[in-house]
C-alpha cells in the first residue's frame, strides 16, 4: 500500500526500481549462462595442442618441395632454385595485387627456402604445383584447380580471384635442417 | 481460457497487431502464460514445482545438445570423448557436470510435483488427464534418464544397460529374444549404445511434445490450489503475470542457487565413481545400484526373492512396472470428492506414511542386496501397494472430511483474519457475512 501513495505524484515508483533491477539481475545471470554454451565451440585444449609441428627439411633438393601438416591445414615447403628465386626478385613491386619481397616472405639467409600455407587465398582450395609433375600455373608457382588462381615462384598471387599472397606461417630454423612451424 | 473473465490479448502495439491477425502467437503466449491466465490467488510453493521442471527440461536439452557436439557413440570412442570434454573442451566439465546433476534436479523437482499433486488430490476430475499425461512424461523421463546414463560407457553404464534390458528377458517365451532384438547382439555393445544414443536425442523432443498437452490440458479447468475448492469467481484469482510469473522467477532463482553449489562443489555426489572406469564386459562391479531417483523402484525389483507361480525375476519385473501403472488409476481409486489433503485427516496421515515409506524404499533399493535391505524392501513394497489398492480405497469410502472453505477467496481472508487475532482470543465479533458459514 505504502507505493500507491508514493505513486500519486509522478515519476519512477519504488515498485517499477525492483522490478528493473530484478529483471537486469536475472537477465545478467541469463547471459553469463549462455557463456559456457558459446566457448565450448572454441577450438578444445587437444587442437591447441598441435599448434606448433617440426619439419625435417634435409632430404629436400632445389627445386623440390614437400606438403606436410600444420594444425590440419597443408602446408608448402619449398626448395628454390636460384632461377626461380632470380624470377621473383625481377618482379617489380607495382604489378603485384598483394606486394611482398621474396625477402620479406622468407627468412634472412634463407631466401631458398618458402614456407607457405598451402590454402588457396580465395576460398581455401589446396593449390597444385608442389609434388612431383604438378601444374605450376603460368607464374611457375601453384595454381589453384578450383578457381583459377595462380601464384609464382615466392607465392604471391598474380593472376585469378585469390585477394592476397599464400600465408606465410610463423617458423624458425631450430637447426640447418629442422623447421620448427607455428 | 478457462475463465469467463479471463482477459483477452489487446495488442497495443501496431506491429504485434499486425502479427496478431495473421499468426496469433502472442495471443497464444499471452493466454497461456500472461496476464490472460487466470489462476487461483492461494497457490503455494509447492506449486512452483512444475515450472521448475519445465525449466529443468530446458536446461538438459541445452546442455545436451552442446555435449552431443563432442560425444562419440562409439564402444571405443564413448569414455574418452567424455574425459575429452572433461579436459580438453573449452567449459566442458561445467556443460557436462550440468547435464549430469541437472537430470538429478529434474527428478527432484518432479517427485515434488508429483507428490504436491498426490497431496492436494490434482489427480481427480476434472483433471486426470493432466494427471495421465504427467504420468507418460515421467515414463518418458524414467527411458530417457536410464539411456543417457549408458551413453558414458563406464562400468556403471554398462552393467546398467546389461541389468535394464534384462528386465525384458523375465518376460515367458519371448523374453529373451526381445532382450537380444532391443541390444542387437547378446550384450550391450556398439549397436545398443548407438541406438541408446539416437533415442536419448531424440526423447526430450518428445517430452516436450507431451508437456505441452499436460499444460494444454490443465489450462482446461485451470490449476488446482491448496484448499481443492473450485474457483467461483473473478475475486478467486489473480492472472498468471505478473503474479505468478514473479514468484516462479523468484522460486527458480533460489533453485538454481542450489543446483549451483551441487554442480560447482559436489558435482559427483549423486554418481558413482565406479562409472568412471571404462566399461568392461568381463566383470560386473561389487555393488552395482541405478542411480538415486530409481532406487524405491530397484528395491521392488528386488523384493521377490522365491518362485511363486511365477519366476521370481518375473514378479519382480511386473511388480516394478505395476507400481507406476497403478498411478494411471489413481483419480478412480480415490473416490473421496473432496481434493486437498488438508481437508483430509485420515487421509493425510497415510500420505505422509506413504512419502516415508517411498524414502525407507528408496534407502533399501540403495543398498547391496544383502539380507536386512531385501526385508525391509519387501515390507515397503507390500505396503507401497497396500497403501493405493487398500488403504486409500477405504479411507475414501469411511473418512470424514473437514468442512470445506465456501469459495478460495473466503478461506484466504480466514486466514489472515485468525493471524491476526491475539493469541487464545476468537477473531473479532465483526464477522464478514457468509464467514461463519465457512466454518460450520
């Protein structure tokens, strides 16, 4: 009865007070409920775990590459031959759709030595070139079955609907021969 | 609606107009649960214990549905996809230490709801289809509990499943070919838990489904309340928001409270640890029980313990079955025409016996089966069965009852009267007519 007499005038009664801040409290809890529900989604502690994977790259010979497997994405190890690194270097800057140096995509001193995602840019086809006999485009590079897209000797994107350059992961030399990716 | 004066939905709003006159969904919502549902103004707590199941119902649908992304029915793969979603999935310990406790909640808060109604007499006319269908969801729940507690593939699952489906070898002749048609092979293996798996997705939806008519079904006459007397008019009810809308959310908040401290600080008291060792087809735990909310139903099973006519294991497995189909008959065993309990002395005394024998039950089914629990189950079964096809059945046809209050409103405005008369002194001379005739 006491908040009818308080309702006589106008303005915010002491009764619509508890209500907002009953409801706001409930909703809060609602929200911090459905927390739990959206994290699960995240990639679990198991897959985290796989993030970083090592390379024995001793066996591979200029001009050969390997495919092999980080965070179950392919990947490109490639062994350049002086003409190929020759070919990306003549390049200049102003053609490229996505402009990198072979130097900014490689390590100091190891300019032969591309290490790419094997992820098509443009929707995430896994782009021929790296085995044995394969198309390597017209650029020399990969080159992409699904939509066309071809990239050349340092992976960079020349020509079809791929946005950017193949991605260069995180990596360093643990030793001459061993890459240690991620 | 159920009530003349119930009132009807007016959107206010153009838009929800607009949706009004072409899908009436708010309508729907507004009439089921909004302010054009009028309910009995003298409900108690105990009445808060349905929409706390539907809750319940709600939060392992949720939950399972989440956990079902990272389950493998697999014989190989089931146990470690769990201790995966234990370990490595981002909050999975919490999604499943929910799911496993929320079925423990959903269980307490329908032996609540159930015993409410048995008290109160919401089983009789004009509500025993309500009271039917409340059955059907408890069976659903009993299925899809048993099922979802096999889906871990530790050892109590396993023998679980191993000891449930065996239930269905007692039947003469076909039994064991019925027990081997339901496992797909000649113990629980990858097809059971497959299979297991499927329907334990798939019976929620159905539990929801049949929720659905038990509400639909109430919402005919309306909700029952403590005095059992018919509401008479407008005066006898208050619409179900905001009324009863704030004391379910408030009800639900202290509830979820507790089911909080369960799940964050004693998420495995109601397990059993022997569930956390792989299922092994070659041996069956020492002391190997269901879990807790079967337990009064496992002493049953266990009472016959000789063959009488019948196979022991066959009376068993009739006996556990005849305990819940008996509640099918319960608004035609109980022929008092009175409802609530409280008006009921004779009545009540023996409700409370029975909840006390339904526990000892429950403690005895908890129990290895050694000599002393056995007897003590048999005891509470016979009078487990004696109380609904004996007791019960007397008590309706010599028992008097309390004088009933006039209407809901009159016995509300009693109340308040005697609290506040003084101590030892009748309430006031001033008696409001038709007041002392309530009392005759």
């Amino acid at each position: 009865m006491a908040d009818v007499s308080v309702t006589a005038g106008d303005g915010v009664r002491r009764r619509d007070f508890l209500n907002v801040a009953a409801v706001s409290f409930a909703g809060v809890g609602a929200v911090a409920a459905i927390a739990p529900l959206l994290v699960q989604m995240s990639p679990p502690a198991d897959v985290l775990a796989l993030s970083t994977v090592e390379v024995d790259i001793s066996k591979i010979q200029p001009g050969q590459g390997i495919k092999t497997v980080w965070r179950k994405q392919p990947v490109f190890v490639r062994n350049l031959t002086p003409k190929e690194i020759q070919e990306a270097n003549a390049v200049p800057m102003s053609e490229l759709r996505d402009p990198q140096t072979l130097a900014q995509r490689t390590k100091p001193g190891k300019a032969n030595w591309l290490i790419t995602l094997g992820v098509c840019t443009h929707l995430g086809c896994v782009p021929l070139g790296i085995g044995e006999g394969e198309n390597k485009g017209p650029f020399g590079g990969y080159f992409c079955p699904c939509h066309g897209s071809a990239y050349d000797t340092a992976a960079r994107i020349r020509s079809g609907p791929a946005p950017s350059n193949l991605f260069v992961p995180d990596y360093e030399f643990t030793s001459p021969t061993t890459v240690r990716i991620g | 609606m159920s009530f003349s004066w119930a009132k009807a939905y007016e959107p206010k709003n153009p838009f929800m107009r607009w949706l009004d006159e072409r899908l009436p969904l708010p309508r729907l919502v507004y009439g089921a649960v909004g302010g054009g549902y009028p309910v009995p103004r003298n409900l108690n707590y105990w009445w808060n214990f349905g929409v706390l199941a539907g809750l319940f119902l709600t939060i392992q649908i949720v939950t399972g549905i989440v956990l079902a992304m990272w389950y493998y029915a697999t014989g190989d793969g089931a146990f470690n996809s769990v201790e995966h979603i234990m370990r490595d999935v981002n909050a999975g310990w919490l999604l499943r230490y929910t799911h496993a406790n929320g079925a423990s909640f959903f269980f307490i808060v329908t032996y609540i709801h159930i015993f409410r109604g048995l008290y109160y007499g919401s089983y009789k006319a004009p509500r025993e289809l309500v009271w039917i269908l409340g059955l059907v969801i408890y069976l659903l729940m009993m299925a899809t509990a048993f099922m979802g507690y096999v889906l871990p593939w530790g050892q109590m699952s396993y023998w679980g499943a191993q000891v449930i489906t065996g239930f269905f070898g007692a039947i003469p002749l076909i039994g064991e070919p019925l027990r081997v048609w339901l496992l797909g092979g000649y113990a629980p293996d990858q097809a059971a838990l497959t299979r297991f798996f499927s329907l334990h997705y798939l019976l929620p939806f159905v539990i929801a489904a049949v929720v659905v008519l038990h509400i639909w079904a109430l919402h005919i006459p309306g909700s029952s309340n403590p005095t059992g007397v018919d509401v008479k008019d407008e005066k006898d009810t208050l619409p179900f928001h905001p009324f009863y809308t704030a004391k379910d959310g408030w009800f639900a908040g202290g509830v979820l409270l507790v089911f909080a401290l369960v799940v964050f600080f004693a998420p495995n008291a109601l397990g059993h640890p022997d569930n956390y060792i792989p299922a092994n087809p070659l041996a069956t735990p020492a002391h190997i029980v269901p879990e807790w909310y079967f337990w009064p139903f496992y002493a049953i099973l266990r009472a016959f313990t000789t063959d009488f006519i019948l196979p022991a294991k066959l009376w068993g497995v009739l006996a556990m079955f005849a305990s819940i189909l008996l509640l099918f008959f319960l608004p035609w065993i109980d022929k008092s025409p009175v409802r609530s309990g409280n008006y009921r002395p004779l009545f009540r005394t023996f409700f409370w016996i029975l909840v006390a024998d339904v526990l000892i039950l429950g403690w005895a089914g908890g129990q290895p089966a050694t000599a002393l629990p056995v007897a003590i189950g048999q005891i509470t079964s016979a009078y487990y069965f004696a109380h609904f096809l004996i007791i019960l059945p007397l008590i309706s046809k010599f028992e008097t009852p309390l004088p009933l209050p006039r209407s809901i409103t009159d016995s509300v405005l009693h109340g308040e009267k005697q609290e506040s008369a003084p101590a030892g002194v009748e309430p006031g001379t001033t008696t409001i007519a038709g007041e002392g005739s309530s009392r005759k």
